[in-house]
C-alpha cells in the first residue's frame, strides 16, 4: 500500500488514512494495533482486505477510524 495521506495513534493503536481505491476524491483508512494491520471483514476490493470505508474527506476518515478503535 501506498503511504498514508495522514495518521493518528492511539497507545498500540493507529489509524491511516489513504486515498478510496475506487472513487476518486473520496478516503478510506485502516487500522493497525501493535503494527498488525485488521482486516476488513467486508473489504472495499480483494486486493484491499484492510481498507475500511468510503468518506468525503480525510478528515472524516481518520475521525470514523477513532470511533472504530473506541468501540
């Protein structure tokens, strides 16, 4: 995968954000605890099993990607 656009780090805990595989200008991001990246259960594409998500902008991504650590 491509480096993330941005990042944020929650003790073990990060979520990136990158570019939405398929629509363009939209966001996606994946989260990683103890840098093992989790899998989507649902993935966006086969070739992206980790990304999560499709979001207008990166804030909303990395925003939804904390909610998904706190739960």
């Amino acid at each position: 995968m491509k480096k993330p656009i941005t990042e944020k780090a929650f003790g073990n805990w990060r979520v990136s954000v990158y570019p939405h595989p398929i629509i363009k200008d939209k966001f996606s991001y994946t989260l990683a605890l103890t840098e093992q990246l989790r899998t989507n259960p649902d993935p966006i594409t086969p070739t992206h099993p980790c990304l999560f998500g499709c979001f207008d902008s990166l804030q909303e991504a990395l925003e939804a990607g904390v909610e998904e650590i706190k739960n």
